[in-house]
C-alpha cells in the first residue's frame, strides 16, 4: 500500500468502515490519544477524494490527506521524495528501528512521519525530518502488517500534537497500549 490516504476523526459515523464498500481499500480504525481521552480514527488508502464522508463527498474539516509510501519496497525515488509519511513493512529489533528511522528522514527531508514495525511487538515512529524529534514506541496491540497506522499517526500531528502526547494507540475496542520513548540503549523503554 503506497500512495494516497484519508485519515477521518469518526465522531458521528457509527460503523468500523463508513464510506466504504468492505474489501475494496485497505481500512483501519483506532482509537488514540491522551491518556484519559481521544477519539477513533479510520485510514483508508486507495481511490478515496477529498473531503469523503459516510455516502456523500464533502468538504471534511476533519480529514487528514496525505501522500504515504513503502520505503522498503518503494525504488522510486521521486515517490520517496515527497511522500508525507514513510513506513517499513519489515520488523526490526529496537536499535535497527531506531536507526532505520534516522536514515530514511535524512534521505527523505520532505517527511513528516516516519514509522517501522518493531520485531518484539509494537512500532517505532518519528516525526520530523533529517533527526528532528525522538523515536516514541507505540501501539504495542497494532499488528506489523498495518502500515495505515502511520497514516494514523500523522493525522495526530496534523491536528497539532506530538507523538509523546499519545497516551495510547490501539485498535477499536482493544485493551489501552501506552506510548513512550525507547530505552537509551534503543530497546524497549522500562516497564512496556
């Protein structure tokens, strides 16, 4: 999943996968943010417009554009180049995440989140390009194989707030995760 995707704020839209027809784009709703408050989003990647709504296209204030890419998979520098959000695929330990991070923001300055699955659960993110900001581990419950969760995340700094502001990140309707920043030595933080 390369390419374009929406990030909604579902405050009146009741169903998991409202404005779209199941199976057809890729979906996924959580539910994030600070400790004792939030909302849950829904990601959808692939051939949505601006502003789309459950059953009407309209202007949504409270829609998140943006332009995600592979980089592991992507060769194409020119789509690396502009992407909002770069993600892996592949899971790695603590430190390599750590450092896959710092090397894809440096390539890629125009990236405004970074985000890579971590093998013992969980992913690592960045926001910021070329070493701004520190990698949070978060969304210990979000499987590796859900790279909509960066779009998710970006959304979050979108509406004006930093990844250490998360207080959770989860899939709808599972047990609270909280986020925090990686041990010094790049593993898992204590008591995650």
């Amino acid at each position: 999943m390369s390419g374009h995707v929406v990030v909604r704020l579902l405050t009146d839209v009741p169903a998991p996968h409202a404005g779209t027809v199941p199976g057809t784009v890729p979906v996924l709703r959580l539910s994030m943010g600070p400790a004792g408050g939030g909302w849950d989003v829904v990601a959808e990647a692939g051939p949505a417009r601006w502003g789309y709504a459950a059953d009407r296209y309209l202007p949504d204030p409270t829609a998140d554009e943006h332009f995600a890419v592979d980089a592991d998979t992507c060769a194409e520098r020119r789509r690396l180049d502009w992407a909002d959000v770069l993600y892996g695929r592949l899971p790695r330990p603590p430190a390599a995440a750590a450092r896959w991070l710092a090397e894809v923001t440096a390539r890629h300055p125009a990236c405004a989140l970074a985000a890579v699955p971590v093998t013992d659960g969980g992913w690592m993110a960045v926001a910021g390009a070329a070493g701004r900001g520190t990698p949070t581990v978060l969304a210990g419950t979000v499987p590796p194989d859900q790279p909509l969760l960066a779009s998710c995340l970006h959304a979050w700094l979108v509406r004006g707030h930093a990844l250490t502001d998360l207080g959770y990140v989860r899939p709808a309707g599972a047990p609270l995760t909280a986020a925090s920043p990686p041990a010094p030595d790049g593993g898992r933080p204590p008591g995650w």
